[in-house]
C-alpha cells in the first residue's frame, strides 16, 4: 500500500523526462541524409507535414542508418490520429486491436504508421499480478512517446525536412560510445513488458552494443517473468532473434545473462544439450551466413535442427521399449512439439514444415529398391538433403550418407541403378528386427503419409 502510494507521489513529482527539450542533432553530427530514407517513408513524412502535423522517421532505421547497417523496415510516428493518417493516404488500412497502427503502402513498400503514444504507467494502465502492462492505448506528445520506448538508441526522430535528429535521452552519444541504454529504471522497464530483456541481448548482438550495467544486472533475476508472456509473442520475438543475422551472437549473449535457464525448452535444449550443442550451433551459424549473404532462410527448417536432438533422443527410448520405428518418431515428434507449445506457439505452418523435414530423415537410410527414386520425387526432398548434411557435418551421421545422395540425385539413370544397394542390406544399420507379427502395413522404413 505505502509503497504504491509511494510510486503514485514520486511518478506525480517527476515528470520531467517528459518535459523535456530534445537535443536537436545537426546532419553534420549524425550524418544521415535524406537520400538514405526510403522513398515511402519519405513521401508518408511529407504528406503529413503538408496536413500541419508532426512526422518522422523513428525507432530502427534511424538507429541502424546512424551506425551504417542497412534498415530493416522504416517506421514512421506522427501526431496525426490513425483516422487521420487513413484519409490522407488511398492506399492504407488501420489495422492493430490494442494500438492503433495504420500500414501505408507506396510502391512496393509498407510504412507502419503510428500515432505518439502516452507513457506506459504502471499506475493507471490495466497490468497482469506480475505488473506486465496488458493495455497502452492513449495517444500522447512526442515527449511521451519517446519515453515509453526501450533503450536510448531507438528514441531517435529524423525529420527528412532539415535532415535534424530529435534526441530526447542521449541516444546518439549513447550509439557514439556503443552502449545500450534502458529509457527509464530497468528493473520497472522490464516488469512492464519482459520481453524487453530478448531485446536488450538481441539489440546489443545485433548492433554490437554492450548492455549497461544498470540494464543488464536485473536480467538474471528477473528472467522468470518471461513465462508470463503469451506464447505467440514469445514465439515472434524468438524468430527475429534467431532470423537476426547474429543468432550465434545473441544465442551467447542469452546465455550469458542466464537468459535461457527453464525460460524457453527450447532454449534449454539448445544451449544445455551436449549431443545437440554442436549441431545446433552449425545450424545457426548457417542460418546466419545465409542471412548475411541476403539468402532466403526457412525458420521451420531452422526449428527442426533447433529440436532434433529431443526428437531423436525421445525416439531412442520409444524404440528401446520396442516401438516400432515409424510410429515411435512421429508420436517422439509430437511429445517434442507438444512440450514446446506451451511456452512458444510455434505457428501451425512451420510446425507443419518442421514435421516433413524431420519424417523424412529415416527415409534417407533407404538406399535400395524404389524408395530412393520415390524420395527423390518429395517437394521437401532439398531441406531434407541440406538437414541430412547437417546432422553428417556434426557427427551425428557418416558423411558418407549426404554424399551418396547427392550423387545418386545429380547423375545418370544408369549410374543410379549401379549406385543401389542390394535389397536386404539397407544401409548403416541392419535391420534385424524386421520381421515382427504386426508389422503387416506399408513398406518398411517409407514416412510417406
Ligand atoms: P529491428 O531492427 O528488429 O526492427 P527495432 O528496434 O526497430 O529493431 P521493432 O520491433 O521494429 O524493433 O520496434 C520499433 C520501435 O518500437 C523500437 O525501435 C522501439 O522504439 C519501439 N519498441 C519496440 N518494442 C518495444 C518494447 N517492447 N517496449 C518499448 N518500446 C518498444
Ligand atoms: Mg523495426
């Protein structure tokens, strides 16, 4: 009771970081021109400023523009109403429940529009019994809306008019010295919404930043208010971690605020396995080449990698009880994905994928008869291939096994049937069990459903 009467007095008595004058940073110290914005947000910027409202190019871009990496996407936030900015633009659409955002398309372009928005108050706005905000819905000054947003280096406003940054907390001198900075007390920041403690480790890889101390200290004991977020938007910020181009780095970086200790399963799996571990890590590893070579990269082939070693290891013990082979992996399959949905909702399309690449690995260890031509046909065959390699490349499988393949895929018909093996001997390991009572239905070893 004292204590929320305490916070009510103390927040009514310091307002002045939203009072605040920004510091008004000059091209020439920042060094982000207009040519740099893209045309999109730049005409959203000009349209908006023509209708007697405010309009600038916010959060990431500007940030990654100042540090010389290319922008994901560019943001623009205005004081213009959603209503408003929807009747100066033909082509947008308001969408959001809780905030009110409107995409603007130009060209190929969308440009995610939003109206400033009020401070997160832990006082006023409805939160969880752990004091996660549930509901920020009141539009606010720029003021405002600079101070609800996380760290210093993405409170940044350009205005493609004078080419001028806005810096309402230091976050150009803070991008200068390469640190990352909470807006704000961290330990209140996070409580608010823990997933700003994957963006303080994502952020800080992805940019090369270091985490200040003041930000980075509460994240081992506070860790734990991350299974209080739905499982959807765990699942969106992990996919852009692991997508980021820098999913070894911010993996580490996890690891080493404690981030990852009973938070995710996956992350368990991922980080505290030692059959897995050096599978997983080439898996990321590839994912960020792929990524940095601007490759398409598949994130239901990156989870399936992410949990295999659960899968096999669940299958192991499914066949020693004797299982059979077929079915065991598909109910391993489920027990694996089933156990990570709780706290990751994996979406169902990528769990679909994750699942026909991992059905046809047992398949690969079929090198006789038809089944290797009938494998061959599979619209998933590649990802299987590439998977198959990677579980080879970590010594989980003879190199032996990708290689046949790849050669048995790429040559002449005739040099195909020469590559086959004699119809009893399939593969590394014998069957020896083949022959049981029950086991009347569909060839052996062939997944397909
Ligand atoms: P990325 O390079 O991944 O796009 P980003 O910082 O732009 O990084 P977004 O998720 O696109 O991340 O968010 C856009 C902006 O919205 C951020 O720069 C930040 O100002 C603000 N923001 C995003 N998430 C939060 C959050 N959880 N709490 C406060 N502000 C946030
Ligand atoms: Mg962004």
């Amino acid at each position: 009771m004292i204590r929320k009467l305490l916070r009510r007095v103390f927040r009514r008595a310091a307002p002045e970081s939203i009072l605040r004058e920004p510091a008004v940073i000059s091209v020439e110290q920042h060094g982000v021109h207009r040519e740099q914005i893209s045309p999109a947000a730049l005409k959203v910027c000009a349209v908006l400023q023509e209708n007697n409202h405010k309009a600038y190019v916010v959060g990431g871009a500007v940030r990654d523009l100042i540090i010389g990496q290319p922008p994901k996407d560019f943001d623009v936030a205005t004081s213009a109403t959603p209503e408003e900015v929807r009747a100066l633009f033909r082509r947008s659409r308001i969408i959001g429940r809780r905030f009110k955002i409107v995409h603007v398309m130009s060209g190929p372009e969308t440009i995610e529009v939003s109206t400033f928005r009020a401070m997160q108050d832990a006082e006023s706005a409805q939160t969880d019994e752990h004091g996660r905000v549930l509901h920020d819905n009141v539009y606010g000054s720029m003021a405002e809306d600079a101070t609800r947003r996380d760290f210093t280096v993405n409170a940044l406003y350009y205005n493609p008019s004078d080419e001028t940054i806005l810096d309402y907390h230091h976050g150009v001198a803070d991008l200068q010295q390469k640190t990352l900075r909470m807006i704000g007390d961290p330990r209140v920041r996070y409580r608010e919404d823990p997933v700003r403690m994957l963006r303080a480790a994502r952020l800080g890889a992805k940019l090369g930043l270091s985490i200040d101390p003041a930000a980075r200290g509460p994240i081992r004991e506070m860790s734990s208010l991350l299974e209080n977020v739905p499982p959807a938007r765990l699942f969106d910020e992990m996919l852009k971690l692991l997508l980021s181009g820098h999913a070894v780095k911010c993996l580490r970086q996890l690891r080493e605020e404690g981030l990852h200790h009973g938070l995710l399963p996956l992350l368990d799996v991922i980080l505290e396995q030692p059959m897995g571990e050096r599978f997983v890590w080439l898996s990321l590893e590839n994912t960020d080449e792929r990524v940095s070579q601007g490759k398409p990269v598949s994130p239901g082939f990156l989870f399936a990698t992410l949990l295999w070693h659960e899968v096999l290891a669940d299958w192991e013990a499914r066949k020693a009880r004797g299982e059979h082979a077929q079915p065991a992996l598909f109910e391993a399959m489920d027990a694996v994905l089933d156990k990570q949905a709780g706290k990751l909702a994996i979406t169902r399309r990528i769990v679909g994928d994750i699942k026909e690449i991992w059905a046809l690995q047992p398949r690969f260890e079929k090198r006789s008869g038809k089944s290797p031509y009938r494998l061959l046909e599979q619209a998933r065959y590649r990802a299987g291939w590439d998977f198959l390699r990677l579980r080879a490349e970590s010594g989980e499988l003879p190199m032996e096994l990708p290689e046949w393949w790849d050669e048995f895929a790429h040559t002449s018909s005739e040099n195909r049937e020469a590559m086959l093996q004699p119809e009893r001997n399939t593969g590394p390991r014998k069957r020896r069990r083949r022959r049981k009572p029950n086991g009347g239905g569909g060839a052996d070893g062939d997944f397909s459903e």
